[in-house]
C-alpha cells in the first residue's frame, strides 16, 4: 500500500465525526446560552481565524532572531508585532507574550525574583483570590511561604491599612495585587506604596480587568508595578493565553525565565492571535465596549438588588457582580446548575466569610463581558435579573425553569452570535 497525503485534506466533520458534533453542540449552546461567566468572552472572529491558523505547524523555540529552528522568519516578525502592541496598549517598557495560560504568566513573573522558601502576600483564595496566589496545592503553596490579606467583614472590600501592617509584620518579597472575584477597583498606587515601604516586588494580576484597563475604565496598574501578569480571554476578548509586563531591568531574566525556564516552543497561533487581540483593543471602538461592560454590570447588580439580592461590597466597579444566595436558601452550586437548565451559564463562588465549602459556596460569580459583546445593553441586563430572581426564587418549579430557558434563547437570537459561522 504506498502512502497518500489525503489524510492532510480531511476536513474535520470527516475526520472525526464525535469530535465535529461535539463542538456544533458547543457552538449551539453558546448561540443560546446568556454567557455570564466572568472569566469568558467571545473573541472576535479575526482572533479566531488566527488562532485556527496554519501557524500551528511551525516550531519556533527562542525569541525573534534567536530561533533555534530555521524558517521562523515570519514568525518571529508576528511576535514582534505581538510584543510591540502588548509594550504600547498598557504603556509598558517590555512585554513577554509567550505564557500559555494566566498560571503559567505568574508563574514566570514568581520564578524571575523569587527563591523556593520566600515569602508571597496575596489575597485570601476564600475572599477573591486566585489559585495561583498561594492555594496549598497550587505551586505557590508547595514553594513559597504564603501570608494572605483579604476583605474587611463589614465592607468586604481591601483594608489598605490592614495590607500594609500584614506588610510590615511579614516582610514578604513579593506582595501581588489583584483577584479572581473581586468587583471593586483596586487601588494600585496604594499598594506600591506599601511594596515600596516594605522592600516587596509588586506583582499585579489584572487577568480579569485587562480589558477594561485597555478601554481606560480601570486604572492601568502598569505604571505602578514591578510586573503585570494577565490572560488574554476574559475582558480583553482574546485567545486562550496570556502575558506578562515588567520594568526594564527585569527583561533579560523574565525572558529566560519564560524560556528555556518554564517553557519550550511558544504557540505561534495563539501568539498571532494575541497580537490581532491586543491591536483590536487599541482601536476606539474597544473604548466604548469596555466602557458598556462596566455600565451593564452596574446595571445587573442594581437589577438584582431590587429583586433582593444581597450584592457582595454592596455592588461592583468592573465587569463583575458578586451575590450572597443565603437569603435564597440556596448554594452557588445549586444555583449555578438550576440556572444552566434555564439557559443561564453562570459559576459557583465563594463569598468573603463563606460558611460552605469550597466545592459547594454560597455565592455565585456574574460577569458582562461576555453579553456585551453580543451586543446587549442595560435593558437586557433587568431582563436577566428577572430571570435569575424567578429561577432562584422557585428552583424546583421545572415550568418557570423551561420558561426563562425559551426567554433567554429567544433574547440570544436577538443579539445573533458569529451569524455566519
């Protein structure tokens, strides 16, 4: 039998038929679905096209024009491109665009100034933060000495004066800003101060807010620290991936700490990918949609709140909205799951002080990004509220469920997704 190259030809649906009807699944649940997961987006298709590109071929470990592989020459140019938006988007001096995933980023930004034993001040994992941030099975908590700040009781926002005598009293060499669940504005200036009083790196996680500090609706924590790590999927509407900025004198070891240190050969497709996001998220038209993914979580929030709800830190300054369902009698995981069957994807969160566990909590986490980018505006967003209320105030009433499920897939087909996909 000699060899044929027809396999290169197959398109997927041939190929793979269970594959191909896994993901027109996928693709319907996402056309029907009111998408409020805060950590997803949906990317424009030119970000698509470039990430299902044929740069998936091609191997190109190293940085441009220190390729170890030949013929990376156009390759190496998309990274340069990718870098030199990244460097002008956020105002920074140098920009790594090669991290995989938003852990990985921190990863790198950790394993540049930090030694196994030293001391990490992060947010609490139970009232914000994230898993990488210190959780005891993560690698920050197998490594590093982790000391955590959180919430005040009564706000539940950051006591900034608590931060800084943790600060002093624990002497950490790196004090790392910014959270997974956290609705309000963060005040980076502040904890520069405190890094700056106490010797630290300050090392910012804005993987959830990078969107709308590109839009101006945050404050850029670049100038502020040391480094900034971030994601590339959630409120900057791009690929699965991330990066990570740093002052000068921290280049050459971010670098290598990237690569050889934590990674091989980059994914070119989802670097070109960054690149087309980070150029989109310059253009003015990304400014109004930000500033529109700030007023629709604001307005959710206020929707919600006349139905009831319990908002944590009483609302939100970002894309994000926090509910406390204790006074529903019912558990984020409960609510998270009645809410898929009405065709309402939202996840289960823990609320600062939570007294359920990890896997069950009594909140649920919302974000906009997702919904304004089909489009949906502060109307919509009481529209969805009273859906959410109705769902959660009778979650065993299967009628109210498969009503708000033909509501909310009829107000999708309103604002259409990737029409001619």
């Amino acid at each position: 039998m000699s060899y044929s190259n027809e396999m290169l030809e197959l398109t997927l649906a041939r190929a793979d038929r269970e594959i191909s009807g896994l993901i027109d699944d996928e693709k319907e649940r996402q056309r029907v679905h009111i998408e409020l997961i805060a950590s997803e987006n949906f990317v424009p298709r030119a970000v698509m096209e470039a990430q299902g590109s044929i740069l998936t071929n091609k191997y190109a470990e190293g940085y441009p024009h220190k390729k170890y592989y030949g013929g990376c020459g156009f390759v190496e140019r998309i990274e340069e491109i990718a870098i030199e938006r990244a460097e002008k988007l956020f105002g920074a001096e140098h920009a790594n665009v090669q991290p995989h995933a938003g852990t990985t980023a921190n990863q790198a930004a950790y394993f540049t100034v930090m030694k196994p034993g030293d001391t990490m001040l992060a947010m609490k994992l139970d009232q914000g933060g994230h898993l990488s941030h210190g959780h005891p099975l993560n690698f920050t908590g197998m490594l590093y000495n982790v000391v955590s700040y959180g919430v005040d009781r009564d706000t539940e926002t950051i006591n900034y004066d608590e931060l800084a005598s943790i600060a002093r009293k624990s002497s950490p060499k790196v004090i790392v800003a910014g959270a997974s669940a956290y609705p309000r504005a963060i005040d980076f200036a502040r904890f520069r101060e405190i890094a700056d009083e106490t010797g630290a790196i300050l090392i910012t996680d804005m993987a959830h807010i990078a969107g709308l500090v590109a839009g101006g609706v945050h404050e850029n924590p670049t100038p502020h620290s040391h480094f900034v790590t971030s994601t590339t999927q959630k409120s900057l509407r791009g690929p699965r991936g991330a990066f990570v900025l740093c002052m000068k004198e921290y280049a050459a070891d971010l670098d290598r700490t990237v690569f050889p240190g934590i990674q091989g050969g980059p994914l070119l497709q989802a670097i070109a990918a960054k690149a087309v996001c980070f150029k989109l998220a310059g253009e003015p038209e990304f400014k109004i949609y930000a500033a529109q993914v700030v007023k629709n979580a604001a307005a959710l929030g206020l929707a919600l709140q006349a139905r009831g709800f319990r908002l944590v830190s009483g609302g939100t300054d970002n894309h994000m909205v926090l509910l406390d369902l204790r006074s529903r009698r019912i558990t984020g995981k409960a609510a998270e799951r009645v809410l898929e069957e009405a065709g309402i994807t939202t996840n289960k969160n823990a609320i600062p002080y939570d007294p359920e566990k990890p896997a069950v909590t009594s909140g649920l986490r919302l974000g906009s990004a997702a919904v304004t980018s089909r489009g949906m505006k502060e109307d919509e967003m009481k529209e969805i509220a009273r859906a959410i209320d109705e769902v959660l105030s009778s979650p065993e009433d299967a009628a109210t469920t498969r009503g708000v499920r033909s509501r909310m897939a009829d107000l999708s087909a309103a604002f259409p997704l990737y029409k001619s996909l």
